[in-house]
C-alpha cells in the first residue's frame, strides 16, 4: 500500500470510498451516517489544493481509502478518513494516520486530534488502539476550534449519536529522534 496526494481527477472516486465506507453505519442503526452525502467536489479540492488529501492506493495506483486534515489550533485535524471496504482491516486507516503523524510532526505541530463516534468499533474504540486519547470539556487540549468543530457537526446532526474529541500527541523532533 502506498500513500500519496490526492490528484484532482481522482476526487469523485473519494466520493465513491466515502459513500462505501458509511455503508457499515447502516448495520448499527445509523442509516443517516451511510445516506449522507459525501463532500462536496470543491470541498474535496480545497483540501486536495492546499496539500492536505492523502490517498492509500492499491498495486495499480487506484485509490481505496484517503484522509483530510486541516490545522486546528496546533494540531493537525483528521477532518475525515475512509477506508473502502474491500480494503478494510489490512491497516490501510493506519498506514494513513502515521503518514499524517509523520507530516504534521515535520510541520512542528504538536498533535493529531479527531471527533468520532463513541460507540462505533471502528471509531473510538479504534482510534484508541491507535493512542488517541478522548478530551473531556476541562481538559485544556480540548480547543475553541475543536468546540466550533463539534458545534458544527452537532449542527449537521451527528450528535444524534454519542461523539468525543481525541487527541494524539506528537513527540517532539528530538523524542522521535531517540
């Protein structure tokens, strides 16, 4: 598996992954998750022009899962990841976030943070595994842009279902040297 940006004419096949990857909401009584619209092709091309749409791809350079970040006070912010299904439980998910470790760390910031849903196997208790680590409302790593954020997605209806913010800290250039 190998990783790289996203190129533009690839921005409706993320669609595609995106539209796949919600597809397993369904099973667990969240059918609005895997009807939901994918985003917008602008949307996808404003992260993709700015540098920050990776995609994982298969032996024949065709992507099967991609994640977006943006900077969030600090951190790098996984704004979304997706796996196809076809290519789900060969660490694919993971493969992208350490690629995005790698680049937020050579950037100088200090943290990956994501908002996920609690209860869903491969969402919280996932990224978990992964050393992510779930911010309460006192924590002071829980940021005004990660509460705009949640406010924003509570706004689109994903608070119909329990959420929490996590947080990864990144070594410093000196700690991952040792």
């Amino acid at each position: 598996m190998r990783i790289r940006a996203a190129e533009p004419a690839e921005l409706p096949l993320l669609q595609s992954i995106e539209r796949a990857a919600g597809e397993p909401f369904r099973g667990l009584g969240m059918a609005a998750i895997a009807e939901d619209d994918p985003l917008p092709l602008d949307v996808l091309e404003g992260y993709r022009a700015a540098g920050r749409a990776w995609v994982a791809v298969d032996g024949d350079d065709r992507p099967v899962a991609y994640l977006l970040a943006e900077t969030v006070d600090g951190a790098a912010h996984i704004e979304q990841v997706s796996v196809h299904p076809d290519a789900a439980r060969r660490g694919v998910g993971r493969a992208l976030i350490e690629h995005l470790a790698r680049a937020a760390r050579e950037e100088g910031l200090s943290a990956l943070t994501l908002t996920t849903f609690v209860e869903v196997p491969w969402n919280a208790p996932y990224y978990t595994r992964l050393g992510f680590r779930p911010l309460t409302d006192g924590d002071p790593a829980l940021t005004d842009g990660l509460r705009a954020i949640g406010r924003a997605e509570a706004a689109h209806g994903l608070a119909a279902w329990p959420r929490v913010c996590m947080r990864r800290d990144l070594p410093t250039p000196e700690e991952a040297a040792v």
